[in-house]
C-alpha cells in the first residue's frame, strides 16, 4: 500500500480502494519505496504513470486477446502468488501447447532491473513485451494483429484513448501500458523488509541465517534486491543445452553465464534455475555446497580455499532456508491493486 501515492489532482489518498475509486482525468502515480533501496533504473520519463495507465495494462496483462487463439495470457506463465514466476512448473507452456526451454523468472522489483531474460538478451523494459507477444512458444501473435484486436473492443479503445489521447491504438501504447504495471510491481513489505524498518526482529536462526548469507551469498545476490543482476557462471551448465549469456556476446568466456535471479520471495517461485532443475530450496543449497564441479569458466567468488562450492554443514542450511523464509512477501502476493 505505502508504495503508491497520487500526486496532482485532488483525491486524497487512504490506500489502494481510494486509488482506485479515483476516476476522472487522468491520475498522476507516483513510484514510491524505501529509502534502503537505490534509485531505480527506469522512471517512466515519458511514459507518464497514470491510474488508469496502471489499470490498462494491468488488463492487458491478465487478457488472453494477446495470443493468437486467445488462450494464453502474460498471468498464465506470471502469478501473483508465485510473485509472478509460473505456478511451479519448471518449463512453460505456451499457445498449442508448446513449451519453451527455460523456466519463468519472478516479476519483482522490475524497475531496478538493469536487462530482462535468462540471459540478459533484453535491455530496456519498454520493449520487454515484444518477446513473449510474438514467441512461437509463448503467445505467438503479431502485433499488426494484436492491435486489430484491441481496435475491434469497444472497452480498450476508449481506454487507449482516455490514456494515451490519441485516436488510433499503436503498438507502443501496449508496449507503455504493460510497462507501467510491471514496473510497479515492488516488493518491499517482507519480514526482511520489516526487520529492516525496525518494525519487527528476526528470530535466533533466521538471524544466524542472515549473517551467513552476508557470508556466502552477498556477492552475487546482494540485499536489498538480492541480486547484482550480473551474468555468472555456477557450473550448472545447463540440462537445455542452453549457453545463456554467450548467445547474446558470443564471448566464449560467457558460456553458461545466467543472470543473477533476486531471491526475493523465493519460496514461492520454485522450481529453480533457469531451466527450472532444481525442484526446492534445500537442493539449492546442496547444489551450493556439495554439487558444484571444478569447471574452467566456474566464477572465482565460488571457490573457497581453492576448492569449487561453498560448503555448508547441514546445520547451516537449515539456517539459511530460515533466512530466505523472511524474503517472502505476502503483501505482495496478495495485494488486490496486482490481481485480476
Ligand atoms: C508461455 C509462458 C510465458 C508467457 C505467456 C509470458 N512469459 Fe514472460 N517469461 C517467460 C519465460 C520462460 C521467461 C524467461 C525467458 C528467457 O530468459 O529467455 C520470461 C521472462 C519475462 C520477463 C523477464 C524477467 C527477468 O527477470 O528477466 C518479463 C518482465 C516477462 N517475462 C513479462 C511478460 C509479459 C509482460 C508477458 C505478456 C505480454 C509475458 N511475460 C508472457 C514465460 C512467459
Ligand atoms: C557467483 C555468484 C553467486 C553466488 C556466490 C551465489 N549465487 Fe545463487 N545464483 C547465481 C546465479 C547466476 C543463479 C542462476 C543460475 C542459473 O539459473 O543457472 C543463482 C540462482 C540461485 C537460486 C535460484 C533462484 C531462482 O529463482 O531460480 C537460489 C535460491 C540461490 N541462487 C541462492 C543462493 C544462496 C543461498 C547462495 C549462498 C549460499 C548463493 N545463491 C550464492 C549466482 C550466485
């Protein structure tokens, strides 16, 4: 709720029914989180946030007009309540059934991201859409044809309108609306966020947890975002032949480099790793510490004392998944102003 305020105009604002009860001329958003994380990446510039900016493409995200038969929406492989990742499945599938080769990243915090894919193929959010709308596996549309769609609907082509002030849809106007919902997708109202807000205390092993991972885990997946969005190498390889980074750089020293994922709410967004092959937490963490293979492009930060892995005692993991616990967010799976 505290992420939202409306400047302009002349409602006052008590949370979100109030927001969006806020009809009318068109209602400035204002991005709004803690002053523990940095600035975001993007800020609409000109894109302007509106209400009912939000709003539309917010429905275009939960409408399966997108696809080419109408029966996949963006919500179908992004959640709510699995923080926007796919509801546990390891490889999504798309129109006709198809499935594509890696798992379905979380939508969290996408504003901070500084390049969008598995691979970071992607480099600007505003254009983020375009891959899954005209994928093959995916929603496989086109967008002359998503944007006759959209003309022949009487709904969005006054919403269009009322939003953007031109007569005719453009595909950059789809491009904007969904933009402005992803970006205000922010999680910031986990117990770790609470903990950090001193409104609340981590118990004895969520802290022992917290301190390890400090330890261990901060290089890569530094708070408060829990990633560097770096691209590295964690000797997965990968079980889809997929050589991540490398297929955007073909820079040999890329091969099997994936983007660092957050690990906010990441007990909900299981299976892991981008090609979705470990199924829980607790096989991470012994991926992490026993199953890592000395391997020529394995990132340096993942060799202690010479040797590949970061070695936990069972004790320590258990620790640990505490600590990761605290990353979930329930207000934001569960806030109404994202859902349908
Ligand atoms: C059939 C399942 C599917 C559908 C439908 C789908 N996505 Fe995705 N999405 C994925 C997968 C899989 C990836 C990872 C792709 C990759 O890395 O190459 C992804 C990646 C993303 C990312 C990047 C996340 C990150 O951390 O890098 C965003 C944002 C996103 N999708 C938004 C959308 C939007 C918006 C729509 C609707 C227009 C949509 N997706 C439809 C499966 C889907
Ligand atoms: C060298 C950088 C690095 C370090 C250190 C590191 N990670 Fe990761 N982590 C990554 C990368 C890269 C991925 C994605 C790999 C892939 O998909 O193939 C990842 C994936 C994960 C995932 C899966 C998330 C998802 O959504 O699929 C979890 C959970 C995770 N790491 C937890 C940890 C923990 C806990 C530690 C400390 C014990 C740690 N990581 C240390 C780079 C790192």
């Amino acid at each position: 709720m505290k992420t939202y305020g409306i400047i302009g105009k002349t409602c006052l604002f008590f949370g979100l029914t109030v927001l969006l009860s806020c009809q009318g001329d068109r209602d400035t958003l204002q991005m709004r989180y803690p002053g523990y994380f940095p600035e975001p990446e993007y800020t609409f510039g000109n894109n302007v946030l509106t209400s009912e900016g939000f709003d539309l493409g917010k429905k275009l995200f939960y409408d399966p007009i997108l696809s080419k038969d109408s029966t996949v929406s963006c919500a179908s492989c992004h959640a709510q309540e699995h923080a926007f990742a796919d509801h546990g499945t390891a490889l999504s599938v798309g129109v006709g059934g198809k499935m594509g080769s890696r798992n379905s990243p979380a939508i969290v915090n996408a504003a901070w991201q500084t390049s969008f894919m598995w691979d970071g193929g992607i480099n600007h959010i505003e254009i983020m859409s375009f891959a899954p709308l005209t994928n093959e596996v995916e929603m496989a549309e086109d967008m002359n044809h998503i944007i006759q769609k959209l003309s022949r609907n009487d709904l969005y082509r006054s919403s269009f309108q009322a939003v953007f002030g031109k007569p005719k849809i453009e595909s950059q106007q789809v491009f904007y609306a969904l933009t402005q919902y992803m970006a205000m997708l922010i999680s910031d109202d986990s117990k770790y966020d609470r903990v950090k807000q001193g409104k609340s205390a981590y118990n004895e092993e969520e802290s022992a947890g917290y301190s390890l991972f400090i330890q261990k885990c901060a290089t890569c997946h530094p708070e408060p975002l829990f990633t560097d969005y770096s691209f590295r190498n964690t000797g997965i390889g990968s079980k889809s032949n997929d050589t991540g980074r490398y297929k955007i750089t073909l820079d040999d020293r890329d091969v099997y480099k994936f983007k660092v994922p957050s690990l906010r709410n990441v007990a909900l967004t299981y299976p892991y790793m981008h090609d979705g092959s470990i199924r829980n937490l607790r096989s991470v963490l012994d991926y992490y510490s026993e199953g890592i293979r000395e391997s020529d492009l394995l990132d340096p930060s993942l060799y202690k004392n010479g040797r590949p892995g970061i070695f936990l005692t069972e004790d320590e993991k258990d620790k640990l998944l505490s600590f990761l616990n605290t990353l979930t967010d329930f207000t934001f799976t569960t806030n109404p102003l994202f859902a349908e």
